[in-house]
C-alpha cells in the first residue's frame, strides 16, 4: 500500500525567501511522485511529477523537487518565494490501477 | 477544450435528500475519478472508473454511488445525504500513465 505524510499544515516564508514544502512517501513499488497545487476555489494543478530518469524534477512557476529513494522522500523547492505562491499544495504518490494517494496538504503563506 | 467540467458548483441539501453530481470531460480520458476534499485530509478517492461501463470502490465509498454510462461522464450520487457527506467534491480524469487533470470543485453543504 502506498501513503504520503507532508510535514507541517502550514509554512509561512518570507518574500523572497526559500521554499521547502516537505513530503515523505511509503510505496511497495517503484514510486511516481506528484506535487500539485490549490489556489483559493480551485481545483487542482499539477506542478511537477516524478517517473523514471532523473531524481531532480523541474515543474512550473520555478519549482523543483528531488526524488530521494534512500530517504523516501520528494521535498518541493523554491529558491525566491513569490505573493503568487500563496496557494495550498498536495503531494501524491501513484497506487495501483493509476490511483492517487494524497498527502493531508500544506498551506503555503507568503510574508511581503 | 474545455477540459474537466463538474455541475453544479455549489449545493446546499437537507438531510435525507438525493442528489447527483456530473463530471465531463472532452479529452477522450479512459480513467475518471471522484474525491472529497475535506480540512487537513487532503484527497479522499471515493469511486473510479477505468472506462465506460466500469466503476470500482476507492477509499472512502460509503454513501455514495457512481456510473460511467458514457466516456465523457461519471457521475457521482448521494441516495440519502449525511452531515459528514459536507465537503468540497473534486473529480479528476486521466489518460493510463499519464496525469490526472481535475475539476474545478462542488462545494456542498448538507443540513
């Protein structure tokens, strides 16, 4: 069975500041990985995914996430925060027959 | 393209009542999906569909019922509303392997 636990609710950064949203994941097979994005009522965005080849994964709007088997995780990175940024984001692993499993989220909070 | 369209987006309900909530989606997805989002749990799969004709139980399917009658739909029904069935629904639809898009969301409210 696969699970994701996102440490920490909420994080709160400072323009400009790095972003480091946390995800840690548990899988009994190879892993595909995902970071999605929610913006105040809206459905959800895809940021970026992890399948196969190269552990740094680069998505939109400049993040990027590194696949870490050894560590199981796949934390999302931001090297500047933005006030767009503001929004809440999901991580989710892929279970079997093309299933999701989500993560409970973190609310991500831009300081000007 | 209009891409995932869910209808309606809001509702409120009594308990007791019914209901039926209608994902569409015109990018010819094999696989669709419905999930209730709820505070601090994240996603929840209720019920999915690996194509027209087939439905099969997520995580959280009680209460609730689905048919996939053509491609483009999947619909997801509530026979006798709950307090606990208040929550924002989100469907989702997806190529096999490749990402799910999702719906814009149904907020609702049972009473």
């Amino acid at each position: 069975a696969q699970s994701v636990t996102q440490l920490g609710s909420h994080v709160s950064v400072s323009e400009g500041a790095l972003v480091l949203l946390r995800c840690n994941y548990s899988s009994s097979v190879p892993p595909y990985l995902f970071w999605y994005v929610q913006y105040p009522n809206q459905g959800l965005q895809l940021l970026l995914k992890y399948t196969t080849g190269a552990t740094l994964v680069k998505g939109i709007n400049g993040f990027e996430a590194e696949f870490k088997k050894s560590e199981t995780s796949f934390h999302l990175t931001k090297p500047s925060a933005h006030m767009s940024d503001a929004a809440e984001y999901f991580c989710a692993v892929s279970g079997g027959a093309q299933k999701l499993v989500f993560g409970q989220g973190t609310r991500l909070t831009i300081n000007p | 393209n209009a891409g995932v369209t869910q209808t309606p987006k809001f509702r409120v309900l009594k308990t007791g009542q019914s209901m039926t909530l209608l994902c569409a989606q015109d990018m010819n997805h094999e696989y669709m999906y419905w999930y209730r989002q709820d505070p601090g749990m994240g996603l929840r799969l209720i019920h999915y569909s690996v194509g027209e004709g087939t439905t099969a139980k997520g995580e959280v399917p009680d209460g609730y019922n689905v048919s996939r009658l053509k491609k483009q739909n999947f619909l997801l029904g509530l026979e006798s509303a709950a307090p606990s069935q208040t929550s924002v629904y989100f469907c989702a639809s997806m190529i096999a392997g490749e990402t799910q898009y999702f719906g814009p969301g149904t907020r609702l409210l049972v009473l």
